[in-house]
C-alpha cells in the first residue's frame, strides 16, 4: 500500500481547523500517510466563493459556541472562546498570522516540526489564553515558545512582509479554491492519485472509511508495533 | 438509568435529516432511548433564523453532492440526486409535504410506527426514486405504500389541509426554533432533563459520548440480549 498523503489547508482564525490540525498530528503515526500541512486565509476562501461567515447568522453563531466547547472536551483540545477570536474575525483579520506561519513553512527545508509547533502556538493565543495574534510581538512570543530563536523570530517577521511570502501564501489560497473550497479547514486526501475533498473537522469517520483507514476517535492509541 | 428522549425535528426536503433519521430509528434498540419524531418546516426554520439555503453558494452546494453520495454509501440509505429533489427544495417546497406527514402524527395514537414508515416513503420519493412529493396523488402513493389503507389516506390529505394541523406543525416549527435551530434535522437530546441540542447529521459520534451512550457507526450491531 503505498502511502497516503493528506492536506490540510488551515487559518488560525478557525477553532475547528484547530480541532481537525491535533486530530490529524495525533492520527500521522497511527495512519499510513504523510500530513501536509497548508496555511492558507480563511477570509479570502470565503470572499472568493460567495459563502458568509457561519457567526453572521445568530442562532448559528450561539450554536456553534455550544458545538465548539464539547467537541473541544471531547477531542481533548484546549478551545475556549476568547474576545480577542472574535476581534481578529470580524476587525483585524488573521492574514499577518498567516503570512508569518506561510514564512515558517517556507523557511523550515526538513520536514514541518517548526511548523505545527508555530501553527499550534498561534492557535493557543487566540483560541484558548486569550492573547493577541496580530502584532508582530505576538507572533515573536509565539515562535519562541514554538522553538524558534531570537533571531530566527526577527528573520521570519522580514520574511513574511517579503513577496515571495505573499504570493505563496495567495497560491495556497488558490489551490484551496481549486479543491472548490467555500470554508477552511480543507482536508484532501490522495489516495491512488485521485483527491477526495472533506470539509470541515466532522468527516473523519467518514474519510477513514473512503480512504481505507481505520477511525479510532479523536484520541488514538498509538501503537508500539506495525501490527 | 432513566430512558433519555431524542427528539428528531426534520423536513423530508433535506437528505441530511433523512440520513439522521435512519441512524436513529436503528439506534431506538441499542441505545436507552425513546425517540419522538418531529415532522417541521426548514423553510421556515432558515427565514425566521436569517439564515440562507447552503445550496445557494455554488461550491457548497457541489461539495454537498460529493458529500451525500460518500454519506449515502457509508450510513446505507439510499439517497440520490434526483431532479424533483431540487425542484422541491427552490420551487415548490415542501409544506404540503409535511402538513401530510403532520397528519399522520396527529392520527396515530400508539407509538410512530405509521409516521415513521410514511416520512421513509416520501424521502424515497424525492430522494432515492425520483418522484414528486407535491401533488395530493404522489402523497397518497407514498401513504399506501406505508401501510394505509385508501380510505385512511383519503382522511389524511383533508386533515392536512385543516386548521389543527396548520397549527400543529407550526407550533413544532416553533419549538425547532425555540432550540434556537438554525436548520434541520436539529437532534434534541434530553438527559437529566435537561435538553442538549445538535444539529445536523454529523454529530452522532459527540452526542453518544455527551449522553452516555456507545457510537457503533451508522450500522450499529443489533444487540441479541441486554449484555
């Protein structure tokens, strides 16, 4: 069997990328696939597709806040709900946060160790202390938490203003859309050469099922053997 | 353990609730339930809420082939994408489809049996045969062949034309979006009285672990004795 390879095209600004992101870096060794990680924008799928905000509509905005704290129990991710989500989705935006992710996952050559890490640190801020994710501080604290150094942090905040940074960042985004996004997080799995497209963090049963894998929950054992 | 309640608030119009529906009608012998079906409107439920139809935004709505025809396939119901379907969702509607439905509820007096087999025909009718579910004949089909006698479903239609029966699905509309429903199929769960709301169909996995029952997959093992 060869091995499956699994994107997810994720923005920080989403707590369900979050919850599909620890799923899928819990599921790496216990599936046989490479994860590939893709910081994409969230703002300009949605934009680009016609789609809203699913917190526009009240009723669905209450809901998902009740939707978010059991599934965030129940997947064993530390979500709450924090003021500062909220003023990064509908004031500030998340395209800084990406752009420095973007800069990580363009600077990292071995593998997407610093990635994930800078990636999931971001994601705390915002979506469980409670903390700033749009100035360039922020960041900084949260690439040194994440590992990085000092200077490392400095060479990465220059990297993500850089062109190169932007227009790979706006390329992701592109290939999302290609995949007929119209939300993030995008999981698309290659399986004999053919992508399946899943949407959201609610399908993993389901992929596991198309993509002949087995769903052990959000929670896996990870196995000591290959058996 | 006292018996939980699991309400179901659907509309035949969507195969998303149709796939709940199965799931649950096969769970009222595995898990310790007793389930009330909820015939209502999701016309009305999306405009009283402000909410919009997933099917105007175009990707979403080709996601949402993809996703029913994986869906149909893993859960086992037999939902295509049949002509009508559409028609009934963006022209026609389907209140006189659920005013029948209403009906049927109304009359029977001991237990769903009628209700349940009269919502799985006309969901057949518009979602896996390709029929109208419109038309005063199409409804009169589908109650025959749940079990009906002409003479029953002859009294059906002209009671779902009456007052009490208007009245009775709009105060289970009511009652959908008392739940602060959003769509169908809303899944209220009531546990140690206290009502524990999910929508949609793709939730079943989280609503077991929060009710305290075992997820067994959309085709749960029949059990042969209380073990």
């Amino acid at each position: 069997m060869s091995r499956k390879v699994i994107e997810l095209f994720y923005d920080v600004v989403s707590p369900y990328a979050w919850l599909g992101f620890e799923v899928l870096c819990r599921y790496r060794n216990v599936w046989n696939m490479e994860l590939k990680l893709r910081p994409a924008l969230l703002g300009r799928v949605i934009e680009a597709t016609g789609n809203k905000s699913p917190a526009m509509v009240p009723n669905k905005a209450q809901y998902m806040i009740t939707d978010l704290d059991r599934l965030a129990s129940y997947m064993n991710v530390p979500v709450c709900q924090p003021s500062h989500a909220f003023e990064v989705m509908f004031i500030k935006g998340s395209l800084p946060a990406m752009r420095f992710i973007t800069a990580v996952a363009e600077k990292e050559k071995d593998g997407d160790h610093l990635l994930e890490n800078v990636s999931r640190e971001v994601w705390k801020r915002i979506w469980s202390t409670d903390q700033d994710i749009c100035e360039p501080a922020s960041l900084s604290e949260a690439g040194l938490k994440a590992g990085l150094s000092s200077s490392e942090v400095e060479e990465l905040l220059g990297l993500a203003k850089s062109q190169p940074v932007k227009d790979k960042l706006k390329q992701t985004i592109q290939e999302a859309i290609n995949y007929e996004a119209f939300g993030l997080p995008l999981i698309v799995c290659h399986v004999d050469g053919k992508p399946q497209v899943f949407f959201g963090s609610d399908r993993f049963e389901l992929m596991a099922h198309c993509i002949g894998e087995k769903w052990l929950g959000p929670q896996p054992f990870k196995p000591t053997s290959n058996l």
